[in-house]
C-alpha cells in the first residue's frame, strides 16, 4: 500500500494481503541501501500465515520517494509514525543490518509500541570502512558492488539460490541500484554516526531475537553475540553458512527462527 | 556488478553447490516429474511462491535451475528461466509482457521462425507487429507506439548477420518506456553481454554455441531486472493483480523479478514447454566450455574469412568482421572479440552451384543448425528461411545464392581442404552440364 508519512508518499508492502492493524503486527525493517526486497522470501510467507506484515520501503528507497532520513533516532521515530498512521497499537519488529539499530532504538524510546524484537544481523553498532561511504557518496555503484560482495556467503558468490532461477548477487545489487542516489551514503551515514546502540540494547525490555550469520563479513557474528549478551532478555539463533544478505541466501532458516520466536498469530 | 568469479569460472561453476548428501561434483540429472512436500504448509507455500523450491518438474528442477542459475551469472541477469527451446523462449517472453490489442517492434532480419510467430502466429492474437531494419535506429524509434510492448531483435541476425546497434536501440527503448528484448544465440555473452548495455531482457537458443555439441535442444529468458516496470500503466501483466497468488502485485512483491515470476508462474503453468533435465545436464557440459570453444570457432572464424575472400570460385563473403559489411564499425565496437562464427557468402554460378557445393562437402555437415563444435552448411533460401514469402525473404536480405557456413572446431587446414575440394567438384559439374 502507498500512504503519506511526514508529507512523503511511501510504499509499505503488506505482503500482498490487506491489512489488519488488529491483528498481531510485524513491522519488517530493510537495511543500508536495502528496500522491502530484504523479506521477499519470508513477508509473503508470513502475511499468508496470519500475521499482519507492514514492510516498508524507507523514504527514497524501493518505491517510496521522499528524501532520505539521515540518522537511526529519526528511522526510529519515522517507523513510529509509520505504525500510528496505520492504526497499529503494538507491533512484533523485526530489522535486518542497519533496520536493527532502528528496532533497538524503536524498542528503547517507544517501548510501548514494541512487543518483541528481532535483530538480524545486527550489532550495537555498524562502523563502516571510510572507503565504502567515500565511495558510496562519489561512486554509488561501486559501493553496491562492494556490499554486494561482501554481503553475500558461498552460495551467493557461487550464484546458487533456494529460489529456482535467482542470481542472488545481481538481485541483491539491482535492488540496491533501484533507490534513489543519496539513499546509500544516506543510510552508511547514519550507520557511522550511530553511538546509541549499547545504551538502547540495556534498556530494551521485550523479548529478543538475535538471528545471526555465521559467516557474516558485514556484521560479524561475534558483535552479534556481544549484542544479545548486552540485551537483558535475548535468544541468539546462529544459522551456518550463511553471509549478511542472510534473509534471501538462507531464506527458510530465516522463517525459522523467526517462527520459533514469535507468538502464533492471533 | 559484484566482485564475482571471471567468465571461465563461472561457466564451470556457476549455480551449483555440490550437494550435501553424495557430495558429487558433476551437476545430478534430477530425473523426477515432482518433489516430496514436507508437510501441508511447505506445499501451500511453494505453490504461491512464497518461499524457492521445486513443486513439479514443468515449473521448475533442480538441474535445469543450475543451468538457469548459470546463465544469469554469465549473463549479469537477475534471473533466467530455461525452457525447451530457443522458440519458446521468445513466445514465453511476448505471452508475459503482450496481450491482445498490443504491439511489438522487431528488427527485420532474423531468423525465420522468429520473424513468422510475430508476423503470422501473434498477429491471430491480436498482436501486431512492425518490423524495422536492426541497423536503422530512427526505423524502431518511429514505429514505437503508445501500445508497443517490447522492442525486439537478435544482436547478430540470421542469417544476414546484420548487427543490432545495442546501446542505441537500448537508449530509444529506454526514453520510450519500453523493455528491449534481445536474441543473443549467434553472440553468446562470450562475445557481448546485452544487459551491460541496456538491453533489459535475454533469451537464447541453447540449442546452438551455448550446448555446442548439437545433442540437446533448449532454450532461456535471462531477466535483466533493470526495467521499471511500474513506471506507468503500460505492463498490466507484471503490475496489475496477478490472478495466480491471490491477486498480488508482481511488480511490488518481487520487483526486479517481477518479469520472471510472471513467466514462471504463467508461461511454465499455463503453457508449459520446460527443459528435460537431461538435456539441462548435457547443456550445462557444454555451457562449462563455452569460453574456450568461443576462442577457437573465433580463430577459425577468422581463417575461413581469409580462406574465403581469396578462393577465386567465392563471388562474395559477408561478415561483420570484413570491412565492407555495413555494420562493420558496430560490430567492432560492440564485440572487439569478433561478432560471431556465423560467415554468410555466395558461390560463383548462383543457386546450382551452390547447391553442389553443399552436397560435395564432406567434413562439413549440411544440417538445418548453427552453432556446433563441428562445421555446418546450409542454403537458407531453401531450408530455415524457406517459409517467408519472396518479399519477407527479400526484406530478410536473403539472396538465393547464399550458403550459410557455421565455423567449426576442427583443425582448419583439413576445412580448407574441404572446402577447397568441394568447390572445385561443385564448379567442374555445374560448368559441365552446361
Ligand atoms: C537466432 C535464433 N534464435 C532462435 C532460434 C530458435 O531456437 P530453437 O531451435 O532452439 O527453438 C534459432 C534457431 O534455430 C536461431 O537461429
């Protein structure tokens, strides 16, 4: 669906079903560079399973325009705004990479609003190489090329794919190409800049998931392991081979932890 | 594109992950019409696509999705989808993005088939097509309608080897609002990769260079998925309710993918020409050599075009690769690597000629294919071709005296022998008999 938040028209894929805001929610939030694509194998998984997805594509992002948000407080208190303009009172969040940081911070200022949280590969932090935002600023494609890269494990780099037919390397950077320039040096900012992880994790107070890669170049599995540590009431669920594009590499032990964690939907 | 494994390797290696339980290194033929679910859910959920896997061999295979997979990487596409042949291929292409009352622009001077589905097969349909030369941007650029759905033509035309000045059409295309769809079978993604130059969708006949060793039919759309297609109201198919998931959006729900899930999921359902998985395991063997047979049937390429434009019973050799081809400076531009194995030329004393030239080969094979390890000749004005009128032949640019010779792998001295030998036998009987 397409609705107006703070003055821009986004898009918010609902997983192909109508939406609920009674029901039991799931906010999916996208990372650095990303769009709602990140849930392609499990969104419409789930919103056909009775969950009420709302998967949005961030300002100047996938098919939402706007200009981008420039650090994580404001991703957070966007996807605030984005679960009220929906109705939704309580919303079971879920963030890839950088849509991580957003849940913590989500979690940790609004925590009325947050009934759990899953952090897929995610850190306290995402320091990111000065290189990759010089490049991400001057030449946007290269950057892509190098996250594509780097986020993605041996089936990635051996272009194999759960999905018959599906080049994840290319998916993955024509998903990224797609958004608006300035989107990536936008998001690699606000990750850089980002000090408030540790703080938020200790303050979190719902249930936590932390699905990890163990191969991840990006994030690594270890800061992950520091972040579940960090956080006063979290599960850590490792899933082997798998590099940071995790959700599309390792599509279905995605859906996994994600189901061993969260409630059936009502 | 990503920092990714070069041509070679990916052609050995590309789509495959050993597999976990035997550990073999060969690609498995999985010979099977269908897969055991895992339970109820996992069945509903492979059937609206909403998780990868495989259902029923029409939709989809292990082996052909290694072979789909590999192609995508040689390609630099998102996505392929390999189907049974070259022909179906395109049909699944127009039955995705066309319906009646639309409109496609096609180059001129293709292949036989290719030119008649659009002319005599799609037009019952209600699907029309207007045909402009492949060397004449300003032609496709004019026939461009408010219905036209796709732009199409093959990058080296058969069998007049005209070539499709790519990144021109493909920046027409683009300000027009329209996927250009190209024919890359006589090129192979060795030669020129037509995605990296604008170009949004590729299908091929695998039947030819990319098999290589002519023992198994097939062919694939390879998806670019670098066209907006939600840019306006001009798709339906990929950005209205899609009837078979519960009316999703295609275009919303898997984006760049949004073109292959319509062909998976309507073209391979509702139509049904998949690929046996036999045939993708002998298509990926050649797939694996392609980089290094492409280098010799280029060489040998070259050779032939030398042999040819001196032997004195040669009225005429046409190759991209020769000065004087009008396409020269494309094809240079385009493919520094040689614009294909494919030579087009006439022999002295027309037709009969010809005729008896083809028939006094005996290394060579005359055989209605292009594209094999082995040396092919054919007259097209009686054979491949043979099913266009005079005037669709005469716009094909198909003069009867012309002999299509596919360049082979053979040690060349022992083609020039042949050759040799057959030309001289074709002139002394036709001379003869006069
Ligand atoms: C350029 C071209 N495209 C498509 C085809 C059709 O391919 P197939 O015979 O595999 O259906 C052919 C071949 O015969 C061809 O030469």
């Amino acid at each position: 669906m397409k609705i107006d938040v703070n003055g821009a028209e986004v898009f918010v894929s609902t997983g192909g079903r109508p939406f609920d805001p009674d029901g039991t929610v799931l906010l999916l939030i996208h990372g650095s560079g990303q769009t709602h694509l990140t849930w392609l194998l499990q969104g419409r998984f789930l919103a056909n399973r009775g969950w009420q997805v709302l998967m949005p594509d961030l300002p100047a992002h996938g098919l939402s325009v706007g200009e981008p948000l420039t650090s994580i407080p404001d991703m957070a208190a966007w996807c605030a705004q984005l679960l009220k303009q929906t109705g939704v009172k309580r919303a079971h969040v879920v963030g890839h990479s950088q849509g991580g940081l957003v849940g913590l911070e989500l979690a940790s200022s609004q925590p009325e609003v947050v009934a759990s949280l899953t952090l897929v590969a995610t850190a306290l932090s995402i320091p990111v190489n000065p290189a990759l935002l010089e490049l991400a600023q001057s030449r946007e494609e290269k950057a892509i090329a190098a996250m594509t890269d780097w986020g993605h494990g041996r089936e990635g780099h051996f272009h194999d794919a759960t999905m018959p037919g599906l080049d994840q390397m290319n998916f993955t950077s024509h998903v990224m190409a797609s958004n608006e320039t300035g989107a990536l040096f936008a998001d690699l900012s606000a990750c850089a800049s980002y000090d408030g992880g540790e703080d938020a994790a200790r303050s979190v107070v719902c249930p936590c998931l932390c699905i990890l890669a163990e191969n991840d170049r990006m994030t690594p599995a270890r800061q992950g392991r520091k972040m579940a540590a960090t956080l006063t009431d979290a599960r850590e669920f490792v899933i082997s081979g798998a590099g940071h594009m995790l959700t599309v590499e390792k599509p279905y032990e995605v859906l996994k932890g994600l189901r061993g964690f969260l409630p059936h939907p009502a | 594109m990503a920092g990714d494994y070069k041509f070679d390797t990916l052609g050995l290696h590309a789509g495959q992950s050993p597999d976990e339980r035997f550990g073999s290194r060969a690609v498995p033929i999985h010979q099977t019409t269908s897969y055991v679910f895992e339970d109820s859910e996992h069945a509903a959920a492979l059937f609206n696509m909403e998780i990868g896997g495989h259902i029923y061999s029409r939709l989809s295979n292990p082996t052909v999705a290694v072979l789909e997979q590999r192609l995508a990487a040689l390609e630099g596409g998102v996505a392929a989808v390999a189907v049974a042949s070259g022909m179906s291929a395109l049909f699944l292409t127009v039955l995705a993005l066309c319906s009646a009352g639309d409109h496609i622009v096609s180059s001129s001077q293709m292949y036989g088939a290719n030119i008649n589905l659009f002319e005599h097969t799609l037009s019952r349909y209600g699907v029309e097509t207007t045909f402009a030369k492949p060397n004449d941007p300003d032609g496709f650029a004019a026939a461009i309608r408010p219905n036209t759905k796709m732009i199409f033509g093959e990058v080296i035309g058969n069998p007049g080897l005209d070539i499709v000045d790519v990144p021109k059409i493909a920046a027409i295309a683009e300000q027009a609002g329209v996927p250009l769809v190209l024919d890359a079978t006589f090129n192979t993604p060795w030669l020129f990769k037509p995605l990296d130059h604008g170009a949004n969708i590729v299908i091929h006949s695998l039947t030819k260079w990319i098999g290589g060793h002519g023992v198994a039919m097939g062919g694939a759309i390879i998806d670019g998925g670098n066209f907006d297609w939600g840019q306006n109201d001009r798709f339906p198919t990929l950005t209205s309710p899609h009837y078979a998931f519960q009316q999703v959006n295609l275009w919303e729900e898997f984006g760049p993918l949004a073109f292959t899930m319509r062909v998976r999921s309507e073209g391979m359902y509702n139509v049904g020409p998949c690929l046996s998985p036999t045939n993708a395991f002998h298509l990926l063997q050649g797939l694996e050599t392609l980089g290094l047979r492409m280098e010799r049937h280029m060489s040998n390429t070259q050779k032939m075009l030398a042999f040819l434009s001196a032997h004195e019973q040669i009225g005429w050799v046409r190759h991209p690769s020769l000065d004087d081809h009008p396409d020269h400076d494309v094809a240079k531009r385009l493919m520094p690597k040689g614009a294909g194995s494919i030579i087009a030329c006439g022999v002295k004393g027309g037709r009969e000629v010809g005729r008896a030239f083809i028939e006094s080969v005996e290394l060579a094979s005359h055989l209605a294919n292009v594209g094999d390890a082995k040396t092919l000749v054919i007259h097209p004005g009686s054979t491949t071709h043979s099913h266009l009128t005079p005037q669709a032949m005469q716009n094909a640019g198909l003069t009867d005296d012309m002999i299509r010779i596919s360049v082979g792998l053979e040690d060349f001295d022992d083609l020039a022998a042949d050759f040799d030998r057959a030309l001289k036998i074709a002139g002394k009987s036709v001379g003869g008999s006069k």
